[in-house]
C-alpha cells in the first residue's frame, strides 16, 4: 500500500509505517504547488495530511484512488466530512496527544496579555525602556477572575485546570453537553453563550470549528464582554471576526486578545492588531513539542497501519464510516 506524506514528520511515526510494511513517498520540498500536490494525491492509496489541505468533493472526484486519510492534527475542519463518509473513506485525526501543549499556550497567551509581555519584550529589544511610569501600560492580575471556556473538552479541561490550580480562578463553560468530570474536579459551571460572554474575564476557545461558526465572535459578542475581558483563541481563527476584535480591542470594549489562530491565517504583516500593546499573537504553535508532535506522529501511522490490515481506524473523525 503506497503512503503519500506531504510534509516530513517526526522519526517514530515514519519508522513504524515503514516496519508495517508501508511504501512512503514524502516530496523533498514542503512547499509545494496545489497542482504537484493534487499529482502525488492521485498516485498513492492513502494519504498522511500536514497541513490545511483541503479534501472537498472536487478533491475526491480527481482523486478516486485514494482509500483513506490520517489526518497529523485534531482538527479536521478542512474535510468535507460526509463526502468522505458517502465515498467510504475513513478519516483519521490525533485527539488527546495535544491536549496538553495547547492549553499550554492558552494559559501562556492569557498571562501574556493580562501583564502585556510581548509589548514589552519588544520595547527591550528595541532598547525603549525609557523612565518610570507608574501609570504607564499597566497589566492585571488574573487571582479569583472568571474563566469561561467555550468548548470544554479536553484541551478546554486542561486550561481550565491550570486556572483553577494556578490563580484559583472560578470556572464557567459552554458546550452542547455537559462536562460532569469538570463539574465534579474543577467545580465548573455550565451557562448559555450568552451567560458565558458577558461573565467571563478570560474567555477562552476550545470548541472544533464548523462552518456554520464562522464569525461567531462578532462585534455583537465583544459589545457584551467585560471591558477587563481577555479574549484567547487557540481554536481556529474562523470563530473570530478579526476586524470586530481589533475594534473591540482599541474602542476598550474588551481588555486584551492572545491569539494562537488568526482570521485570516496566517496573520497579514500590515494588520494594525499586531501594533497593540493588549495583544499577544503567536504563528499557531498550539501543538508545537516534542512530545506532542511525537504523539501525533504516532497515532497517525497506527490510523494508517490499522486501515492496512482491514481494521478500523483506532481515532477517526468520521466513524460512522464503519456502519455503511
């Protein structure tokens, strides 16, 4: 079975395709056109995606060949997801591995924004400490605020369990369902969207993006806010309105925003967000560790290395694949 990786990944999962007997093909550059991509997709069984390729009826159509894809992320915002299903082809993600690296960085970019670090790591290194201010681009501290998580899953639990333990901040959430573990552990507290904006002094994404949620955070959502609130997306940039929150942000209708997602993404260099001094962005680095990216690595070949025996697909985006 012929294995087309688009973009080289860690040694672990590479070596275990190999051993199960898989024949690879990675291109020697990682940049490449939609059309040579589109070339490798049409010669090869199975895919193992890097990136935001998208996999949309169109794709498919020129691609007939292509049996299933393992996706090296958790989101799969990019597939078209019931044309896969209809086409009986197994879509595999990597849930779980990440969830710790990208709280990481929802908890990092919440305190970088609440005492303005990378302004003023920049005016360091701009040798710009100039003299004291008492008064000047003051933070705040983050000790007994609210949290409001929006999308309690595991990658929100480990957020909200680093808040809980760290500043004993108290914890609010929104989901489609109840989340007991987090009601249990971390005295959660579930509340309507609307409950959640205007609550929160940290609103923190964690929720899978669906079309249907593009521009959920508009500038009607930011009017309801805190004015102290923090607003931090380590999602996916489409929940945002961009231009909204950069409104929001120098009207002072909100406090601050960390962005690890960007809307668009990535970032354009000329965006006057990245000229405030309450706000933190970062290049989508979410699951950016060793570890983590090991761990990807890792349960992408054994999606791939199961589907190659006629197993099902141990973490799949679509399992109802199966039932067909």
């Amino acid at each position: 079975m012929k294995v087309f990786i688009n973009k080289r990944i860690p040694e672990i999962g590479i070596t275990m395709l190999k051993e199960a007997g898989l024949e690879i093909t990675i291109p020697e550059t990682d940049d490449l056109s939609y059309e040579k991509w589109l070339q490798y997709c049409k010669n090869t069984d199975v895919i193992l995606n890097v990136g935001h390729n998208k996999y949309n009826q169109n794709f498919f159509e020129e691609c007939p060949n292509v049996k299933a894809i393992a996706l090296f992320s958790v989101g799969f915002d990019h597939v078209d997801i019931k044309e896969a299903t209809k086409r009986n082809i197994p879509i595999g993600n990597t849930p779980d591995v990440l969830s710790r690296a990208t709280s990481d960085v929802a908890f990092l970019l919440m305190q970088s924004v609440a005492r303005r670090a990378s302004f003023y790591f920049q005016k360091v290194k701009d040798n710009d400490w100039g003299s004291f201010d008492p008064m000047y681009e003051l933070g705040q501290e983050l000790y007994g605020k609210t949290l409001g998580v929006f999308g309690l899953g595991r990658i929100g639990f480990e957020m909200a369990e680093k808040c809980k333990k760290a500043f004993g901040m108290n914890i609010i959430y929104h989901n489609r369902n109840h989340n007991e573990e987090a009601e249990k552990e971390l005295d959660a507290t579930y509340v309507a969207f609307d409950e959640l904006i205007e609550q929160s002094d940290v609103l923190s994404i964690h929720a899978n993006f669906k079309p249907e949620q593009s521009n959920l955070f508009d500038a009607s959502v930011f009017k309801k806010m805190k004015k102290n609130a923090i607003f931090v997306n380590t999602a996916r940039g489409g929940f945002h309105n961009q231009k909204d929150l950069y409104e929001a942000l120098v009207s002072g209708q909100i406090w601050g925003a960390g962005l690890d997602v960007t809307n668009p993404e990535p970032i354009e260099e000329n965006d006057p967000i990245l000229k405030l001094s309450n706000v933190c962005v970062l290049p989508h680095i979410g699951s950016a560790t060793v570890e983590a990216r090991n761990g990807m690595a890792k349960l992408a070949a054994e999606n791939l290395i199961a589907f190659s025996k006629g197993e099902k697909m141990p973490r799949i985006a679509n399992p109802e694949v199966y039932e067909i």
